[in-house]
C-alpha cells in the first residue's frame, strides 16, 4: 500500500511535529510512505529531523493556494507513484486532497487536529468555510485527534459521527522517560535539589491561560513560599506576559525556547496547562510520559488525558483559584503527587505511543480501500 502524508510545510507547529515523528513508525508497519508539501517557505530547523528519517518528500512548489501548475505537478505525481490513498493534516492540504478525491476518485483521509480554526479575517473565516465544505464531501473518513475534536466537529461540518473517527496522536514515550537526569539537570539549571518547580510548556499566545496561572500565583506562593514557577516557550506575547510576571520576581521564570524539554520535564514537580482550548495537547502526554502529575483545565481533549484524581487533576478553564487549590495540593502530597505521576505514565504507555498511532492509521487505511 501506498500512502502520502500531507502538510503545507514543515513548520515548527504541533501538527508538524507530530507528523514528522509518526512517519518512520507508519514505515515500520510496512507502508510504503511519503511526504507531500504545497511548499516549502516555511521550514523550520524540523526539516532536518524529517531529513533523517530517509522518507521521501515531493514537493508541489505552490506560489499560493490556487495554483494550477502545482495542481498539475501534484496530480501527475499521484497517478505516476501510483498512489493509494492520501492524508491530509492541515487546511490547505485539506482542499488539495479533497479536490482529488472529487476529481479523480483519489481514496482520502483528513486529521483534524484543531477543535475550531481562526476566523478573525474574512480570509481566516472563507478558508474555514472551505475546509468544512471539504470534510463534508471529500474524504472517505476523517480522523480526529480526540473524542472531544470529534464530536465538536460532527457538529461542526454536519458529518455523521461514523463517518469520523478517533485515533490519539502518539508520542516516542522513552524520550520522556528521564527521572534519572533530574538531579543532574537541577543542578545544571541551578535548581535547588528540593525546591518544587512547577513548569508549564506552551506557545506565549492568547488561549494558553497565562493569565489564569499569573492570577493563581499571590495563593500558590502563599501556601508554598519556596515554589517557583518555570515557563517554556515564546511566541507572539513573550513581552507582555513577560511584564505582568514582573511583580512575582523570581518566583515565575521565563526559560524561552528549549531543545531540553524531556530533561526540564523530569527535573520538575508537576505540569500546568490552564488553556482556553485545546484540541489534544501533547504536552500533557509528554509530562506524563516524564511520571509528571498534570493540573489542566477542562477544555478540548484534556480529559482523555489527565485522569482527573488518578493521574493528576481537571479544573474549569478561566479560574484561578481551583487551579491554585490543585496545584498547592499536589505541591503539598508529594507521595500522592509521585503516585499520580506513576499512573500518568502508565497511562501514556497504553494509549499514546506513536507505535499504537500507526497501528491504527494503517488499519484505517485498510479498512478505507477494502471498500473500494
């Protein structure tokens, strides 16, 4: 079986990488794989990682959306590798795939990684309409990365929900699994070894909930005064969350960018993510691949990760002080805090491995062409 995995290009967003890590596992599963791009203006360093895996990239060359040339270069690449099903992971490639399918009977699958797109322009709102019209009509199946993505988008799109269909993006779990570096790694960041670092890894932009966690802060630092709080990530308001944590001096720490972010998981106490939406954040796979207890709001697919009272806890996005109260909890039980890690590691294993992702994208892919 022939397959292609579609991305507008290897930026360094979350669909990206987790496109990236999947492909040599849906390789190792006997696929025969490939990845298309409409272009490639915006690569980012995650093109080298792609590099090594030794899977093939075609790229359509797109100067923009509608490009009649790269839909012909596409096209002929399909029938000439005598392609057997296509999948698409982002918008653009979305209307690229479906258009084959109209056209040309091109077997298609679409992910549906977010749980609504940006509609803020007319130009954001007119590709939204877009990739609906196209779940609708032109793919055979659609996955979602969670329940809650499914359901939303049954709703959504007018899609009957057998017609969508959940499979859980997976993570390499050894990766994460670096309890054992985490006095090395203390000491290089120059935490102290029992100081309870609370960490929280995400893109500095509005839904994120920093605000949530920058409100919580006077009540975790009251009941927990040597608690400090450890931010990774930038983005588009690194300057000003950077000035609203000004107040709380050193307890709030803003660490950028980071390679180590297996490391910095298991140096830490626990994780945090008071988002506003999600669809399935990865990270919170990540951190309980790591043996991290997770406090997280209830939004998007959250709750199909965290096993709230098991592997950590689920509060209602956009308050503080449930937060607080759970985070000071776990602060304070530091044996039920490495009880709950434990199981959120055991959790990881069972559902989220990438090994499992590819499992069950190729059995969709059999399933999908057995029908033919």
């Amino acid at each position: 079986m022939r397959a292609v995995l579609m991305m507008s290009s290897l930026a360094m967003g979350g669909a990206e990488r987790i496109l990236v890590s999947v492909l040599p596992y849906l390789r190792a599963t006997g696929l025969d794989v490939r990845l298309v791009t409409l272009n490639t203006r915006r690569d980012s360093p995650l093109t080298e990682d792609f590099v090594k895996s030794g899977i093939p990239r075609f790229d359509m060359g797109a100067k923009r959306m509608i490009d009649p040339d790269a839909w012909s270069r596409y096209v002929t690449m399909l029938r000439q590798e005598q392609i057997d099903i296509i999948h698409a992971q982002d918008q653009d490639t979305n209307i690229y795939a479906a258009a084959a399918h109209v056209r040309h009977g091109m077997p298609s699958v679409m992910t549906r990684h977010v749980l609504v797109e940006p509609m803020d322009t007319w130009k954001e709102a007119t590709r939204a309409r877009m990739v609906l019209t196209a779940a609708k009509y032109g793919f055979n199946r659609i996955v979602a990365v969670s329940e809650a993505v499914r359901q939303n988008f049954s709703k959504q799109a007018g899609i009957p929900l057998n017609r969508i269909e959940t499979i859980y993006n997976g993570i390499e779990v050894e990766r994460f699994a670096t309890r054992h570096k985490r006095e090395a790694k203390r000491a290089e960041m120059g935490w102290e070894k029992d100081t309870p670092i609370v960490i929280m890894v995400a893109v500095l932009r509005r839904g994120k909930g920093h605000e949530v966690l920058f409100e919580a802060v006077p009540q975790i630092q009251a009941a927990v005064p040597n608690v400090r709080i450890k931010l990774v990530g930038e983005g588009e308001l690194s300057e000003t969350l950077r000035e609203q944590a000004k107040p709380y001096g050193d307890v709030v720490e803003f660490l950028g960018q980071r390679k180590d972010v297996p490391d910095l998981l298991g140096a830490s106490d626990l994780l945090i993510l008071p988002s506003l939406s999600e669809a399935l954040p990865t990270v919170l796979i990540e951190a309980g691949a790591a043996s991290l207890p997770l406090v997280a709001t209830d939004v998007g697919g959250s709750a199909e990760i965290v096993e709230s009272g098991k592997t950590g806890f689920i509060v209602p996005p956009g308050q503080a002080q449930p937060f607080a109260e759970r985070i000071i909890h776990l602060l304070k039980n530091p044996v039920e805090a490495r009880d709950m890690g434990e199981r959120a590691r055991a959790r990881v294993v069972s559902m989220f491995s990438l090994e499992q992702q590819a499992r069950q994208t190729v059995a969709l892919y059999e399933r999908i062409l057995a029908q033919k």
